[in-house]
C-alpha cells in the first residue's frame, strides 16, 4: 500500500493545528518532530523525509493524534504537575 501526503492533508493539517491554538513550535515540541519536518507537511516539501512514504506516515499520524487528542489546557496542566 502507498501512502501519499497530498495539498488536501497539508490543509487539514494546518488548519486542526490552528482549531489547538498550538503553533508550530508547539505541536512540533508535544510529538517530537522538527519544526521544520512540520513546516513542511503543513506547506509542502519532501527534503527533510526519507521518503514519501514516510512523509505521509508522519503526517498521517499526526492528523490522528489532532483529530483523536486536541491537547487542552487542562492536559498540560496536569502533566506540568
């Protein structure tokens, strides 16, 4: 099965990340990507992956854990305590 990580997901992407209020610096920290690895799932890109492939498994992880878990600010305290 091939994977692809298209504008539609760059979207969607940026615009859940947006709904957390979280930028990119943020997000990027809480899942343990570079900013600049997130950057360009957000706008597009292939340089800093080993493959598209990869490209696309991340970025679909990553609309998962948007989609399944928008951290608030309630998580964040209570992993701050």
């Amino acid at each position: 099965m091939s994977l692809h990580w298209n504008a539609a997901d760059a979207e969607n992407l940026k615009a859940l990340r947006s709904e957390t209020g979280w930028d990119v610096t943020r997000l990027a920290r809480f899942t343990a990507i570079s900013v600049a690895q997130l950057t360009q799932l957000e706008g597009g890109g292939t340089s800093l992956f080993y493959s598209p492939t990869i490209k696309a498994q991340v970025g679909l992880k990553l609309l998962n854990f948007l989609q399944n878990h928008i951290p608030t600010q309630a998580t964040e305290i209570q992993r701050s305590v």
